[in-house]
C-alpha cells in the first residue's frame, strides 16, 4: 500500500474550493492508503482547539470547517490509514484534541521516519529559512510554551483577532521581503541533513515544488518540496512498497 505526504493547504472557510477537492482526495485517492502524513498548514489559522465547541455557533465558518475535517479525517483512520500531522507556521497551536478527534497523531518537526524501507527527514521547511531573521524571530516565540499558554488563555474572540492580525502582517512582511529571503537557506539543508544522517529530505512551506539534488557527506541526496494547494490542483508525496518518493501534481475534480 502507498504512503501519502501532503502539505500547505491552509483550509480557510474563504476558499471552500480547496476544502472541498481536498475531502474528495480524501474519498478518491487517500482511501486505503497505509499511511497519510500532512506536513504542516494545514489550517490557514488555529487558534485552539476548544475551536470545535463552537461547531454550528461560529459565524467565521472556521469552527464548522475544523469540525468537518475532523470527521472525514477520523473516517479515513478508522478504514485503516495511519494519519500524522506536524505543525505549520500558521497551525502551531493545532493540539491533541483535535489530533484525537481526526484519529492522527502529531509528529514533531523534524521527525525521522521509515518510509519505503529508507529513513526519511520529514519538517514542515520553515526553520530551514535562516536568512530570514525576522520571522525567525517570530518563531521561536510562537513555540514557546509559555507564550502559547498565554495565547490559549485568551477568549476565543480575541484569538480570532489575534489570528486576522498576524495573517494581515505576515501578508505585509511577505510582500517586502526578497525571494532569496524566504526560500531555504542551503547550507541550513545540508547542516540537518547530516544531523540526522539521511540522504531524502521531504518538507513544505515555500511553496516552491520541486525536487533538487544536493549532495551530503559526499553521497548523492535530494531535497523534495511539496507545493500549496489551489483551487483545481493540489501536490503529494506518493511512497510505494520499496519505491522512490515521487512528487505530483493532483488534478482536483469537482
């Protein structure tokens, strides 16, 4: 059976194209699948799990929208598919009660897997953005337990602000910043590949897929970067019993 690596889909209740080619990938092409492993944005935003008490009750729509991928994620799993989720850049707070309802559990990034018979260096990418500082910044304090905590403990309605306010922001520093700034910085890629000592190098968050060759500790590796998904097209990672990772562009019908 396949294994499947998707990233970068941001669901957001304002582009239910996404979402719903997404759940007919689910039904089509996920199904019977061994494994499915979702590499990080997959929300646009979250901001906590008690998100899915307001089911029904959230005008935004993102309450209705967590609950329903949930459900169909949770379906998938109990047919058999083993489902990991990783955080994002814009789903750091996703927790494991969410985790627990969708019948996944959260991988941490990186996380070194088997996959295919070879071990596989899987990470949602943006950490391997070193030259831009800004957002490095950034991250760190997002991934601060304490700084999260005092998050969470916010009402759920200035969580939302909060949420609208750094996505307005992150949209504002992206649209300054050169090209060069946000892609991976190479000696970053080569420094955590020979950390953990693997040759394949699987991750998303720039948008930018790809498959590079590379070299480390003198042996032929390559980085495989899967792409975001739009309305009509999305991108995955398929493993076969034994064989290659292949990346690919996916037709989403309607």
């Amino acid at each position: 059976m396949a294994t499947l690596l998707i990233s970068d889909l941001h669901l957001h209740p304002g582009t239910p194209e996404i979402t719903e080619g997404f759940l007919r990938w689910l039904e089509e092409r996920a199904c019977g699948c061994e494994a499915l492993y979702i590499l990080g944005d997959f929300f646009e935003a979250w901001i906590g799990d008690d998100l899915l008490d307001l089911a029904g009750q959230d005008p935004s729509g993102h309450a209705d929208l967590s609950a329903r991928v949930a459900v169909a994620l949770r379906r998938l799993a109990d047919d058999g598919t083993a489902l990991y989720l990783m955080h994002g850049n814009r789903d750091f707070l996703l927790g494991e009660r969410f985790a627990r309802e969708a019948g996944a559990t959260l991988l941490p990034d990186p996380s070194v897997v088997e996959l295919g018979g070879r071990p596989l260096l899987l990470m949602h990418g943006d950490s391997l953005c070193t030259r831009d500082t800004a957002y490095q910044a950034f991250r760190a304090q997002a991934r601060d337990p304490q700084w999260q905590a005092q998050v969470l403990a916010m009402p759920i309605v200035e969580r939302i602000a909060l949420a609208a306010k750094l996505r307005e922001q992150s949209g504002e520093a992206t649209s300054n910043k050169a090209e060069a700034i946000m892609d991976v910085t190479p000696d970053e890629v080569v420094r955590v590949m020979t950390e953990h000592g693997v040759s394949t190098l699987i991750h998303g968050h720039t948008h930018r897929p790809a498959v590079h060759e590379l070299e480390v500790d003198g042996r032929p590796a390559r980085r495989i970067v899967l792409g975001d998904w739009q309305p009509g097209q999305g991108w995955e990672v398929v493993i076969d019993d034994g064989g290659e990772p292949q990346l690919r562009d996916v037709t989403l019908g309607q």
